[in-house]
C-alpha cells in the first residue's frame, strides 16, 4: 500500500495554503488576535468581537467544510485523509473558530456546510465551550436526541438561546478563542461515544501537526537569522539539538495522523492525537526559547501557537483518555509470577 500523497492530495494541500494566505494572512491574523478573536453572528462583529464572517463563507465556497459530503448532497466527495490535509493547513495558518465542529456538522445542520452557519460543540465533561457567543448551532454530545446513530443533541433557535442564557464566559489564554462555561452540562462523556468524536479527535490531531511543523519552520528561520557572538545561533550545538527534536517529533505525529485518516481506527486515532498533541506544545515550547527574550513578546507569533495548542489537548479526545484507549487494547494485565514469595 502507498502512503506518499497523490498529486491531487498535494494540489489540494497547496491551494488551502495559497488559500488561506490571501484570506488570512498574518496581517489578518494580528487583527483578529487585536480584536479579541472569535467568530461574529451577522456580517461582522457579534456577540463575541473577532473575525468577519465573510472569512467563514470563504471557507465553505472553497469546500473546506462541505469536503466530505456526497457530490450528490453538493459536496466535494473526498474521504477523511483530504480533510487532514486541509485541517494541518488550518493549523499552520492559526486559523480561529470552531472550524472542526462545523465540518462534522456539514449535512447535519444547515448552512453548515456553505459557511453560513457556524457551530461550535459541547464535549462535557467540564470542559468549556469555545466560541459559543457567535454560534448558529451547538453539537451537545451524550444528549438526550440521536443524530446520526449517535448521542448527540443539535441546538438551534430557542434551544440555542436557552443554552447560551446559561453560560459564563471565562477567560482564555488563547485571545483567538473565546471560552464559555455552560451550568449543568453533562459531567461526563464517554472517550468515544461515536464516529464524530473520533473524527473530530482526529483533525484536531491534524491541526496540531500543522501547528508542530509551522513552529519548527519558524525556529530554523530565526536560528538561521539571528547572530549572537558574531555567529548565527543556528551554529551553536543546544540549537542545532533543539530544531533536530522539533523534527523528531513532528515527522513521527505526520505518520500517525495520515495513517489514522486511512484506517479510522480509534487506537490508531486515540495515538495520532497523543502524538500530535505533544508535538505542537513541545515544539511551541522549544521554538519559543530559540527565540529568546523575543519568543515572549506580544508582538512574536510563537506564544500563539503554544496557547493554541494547550487550547486544543483538552479538545476531542484528551492525554487521559487517549492513555486509556492505547492501554485497554493491550489487553488485560498479567501479573509477571505466579506467586507473591520473593525468589531467593
């Protein structure tokens, strides 16, 4: 079996990146980071500031949400190793709002799959609720109704307003997601309690490679830039380490999300999000410090990727949860004696 991308695989990669280069720019991006982040009801700023929905719609007329849908229900008819591909791109830009939520809602919920409807999630477990002030719909999972075989609750219109009437905002470190907490939310939720979940899981996974590999450009870029002591930092051994562990982890998550998207096994998926997970923050972490004092600085872009990506371990599927989906297919545990006396 051949795991290389196709040329249409990379044609499609390509063109979101050009895509989302024309539409959100850094320029854009430091805008939206300005304004508080989020993404506005109407057309424009709403309940929550952030960025304009025309960006939303651009999206849903490029396919990005509507990818996976049947040509037949108007949709592009790709499978779930394209849309990794557009979500590492999304991850790479910094690209805010519920973009995963939404996707998964194309079919479900409608203008989800145009862009003209935003929906966000609500996973429980204690778990705030990221842009909920400017959603047109809200995925409640483990609820009382069943969407697509599953237990899953879809909130619009007056469902919707009672829903948002008892959240609290909460203060986020990532100022491009803006957070809710929601009383009386489900306390828990099963690790996997559908096929959403684990594609959802999945392309978060995704974001975060694109998120892993864009902040071990950066730190080559800057190592290769910056001189201290009449040299370039890149010259320097703890340097040259750094960036080297950047890549080792980022290439080994790759494998794993793009092989997770083939099969849709949920251990497989339960390990590309660990390992995708660990990538993006370690990485952030690591090119923050070659970035010195700079790293920490507003104006660098480098803390945004790493509040993002601590923004997004909690998402999906969590560290814990993906533990205990990887340990419970080892099977049951085996005492290694047969007694308890010591060998003496």
């Amino acid at each position: 079996m051949d795991f290389q991308l196709s040329d249409d695989q990379r044609a499609l990669r390509s063109g979101m990146r050009d895509l989302l280069g024309a539409v959100f720019d850094r320029d854009r991006m430091r805008a939206a980071v300005e304004r508080g982040g989020g993404v506005g009801r109407g057309g424009g700023v709403g309940r929550d500031r952030g960025v304009d929905r025309g960006l939303w719609r651009e999206l849903g007329a490029a396919g990005f949400f509507a990818l996976r849908l049947p040509e037949e229900a108007g949709g592009v008819g790709l499978g779930l190793p394209e849309a990794v591909l557009l979500f590492e791109e999304a991850g790479r830009a910094l690209l805010p709002g519920p973009l995963v939520a939404t996707h998964l809602a194309a079919g479900l919920v409608k203008g989800a799959a145009e862009g003209e409807a935003v929906v966000t999630v609500a996973e429980g477990g204690g778990r705030p609720v990221a842009d909920l002030g400017g959603a047109d719909a809200v995925l409640v999972g483990g609820g009382a109704g069943a969407v697509a075989g599953e237990r899953l609750e879809v909130l619009t219109g007056e469902g919707l307003e009672a829903f948002v009437a008892g959240a609290v905002p909460v203060r986020s470190m990532d100022p491009l997601t803006p957070l809710h907490r929601v009383m009386g939310l489900a306390g828990a939720s099963e690790a996997y309690p559908g096929a959403l979940r684990r594609e959802g899981a999945l392309l978060s996974a995704a974001e975060q490679l694109g998120s892993a590999a864009r902040t071990t450009e950066m730190a080559v870029q800057h190592a290769g830039a910056r001189e201290q002591f009449g040299s370039l930092i890149g010259s320097f051994q703890a340097v040259k380490h750094l960036c080297a562990d950047m890549l080792a982890r980022t290439e080994p998550a790759r494998s794993a999300v793009y092989a997770a998207a083939v099969t849709g096994d949920p251990v497989e998926i339960a390990a590309a999000k660990l390992l995708a997970d660990e990538a993006a923050v370690r990485n952030a972490r690591d090119c923050l410090q070659i970035h010195g004092g700079m790293g920490f600085t507003w104006e660098a872009d480098v803390h945004l990727h790493l509040k993002r990506a601590w923004l997004r371990t909690a998402r999906w599927l969590t560290a814990a949860e993906a533990e205990e989906i990887l340990a419970a297919d080892l099977g049951p545990v085996r005492p290694l004696y047969g007694g308890s006396a010591a060998v003496g």
